[in-house]
C-alpha cells in the first residue's frame, strides 16, 4: 500500500514540473515574440516619421532611435 502510495505521489510530483516548465516556457516565448513585434513596429513608425518629416520640410537625412533615414 505504502508503494502505491508513493508511486501516486511521485506521478503527482513529475505532473506538476512538466506542467510548471510548459507554463514558463510559453511565458517566455510570448515575451519574445511580443519584443519581436514591438521592434518591427517602431521600425515602421519611425520610417513613417522620417518619411513625413522629410517631405514637410527641407531635411535630407533624419536619425531615430539610433538608425538613419535619408531621402532619396
């Protein structure tokens, strides 16, 4: 009885690290991919930026967030 009794225990035990690992490995991978996004997302806007900051006014080359955009 003391056997099947552990061996529950240590099934219950094995169960709950799988389930705690699957669990913080889809947080981190969400993390990523929402960083991704984000990076892809300020790109574009700041091109957008560039773009319309180039056209209203005389300026050939504009710097945000450390990249360089400049009319062509």
């Amino acid at each position: 009885m003391k056997n099947k009794i552990r061996a529950f225990l240590l099934a219950d035990a094995c169960l709950g690290l799988f389930l705690s690992i699957v669990a913080m490995s889809l947080v981190y991978y969400s993390i990523v991919e929402l960083q991704k996004i984000k990076t892809t997302v300020e790109i574009k806007v700041d091109r957008k930026l560039a773009e319309k900051m180039m056209a209203e006014t005389k300026i050939t080359t504009v710097k945000l967030h450390n990249r360089t955009y400049e009319n062509i």
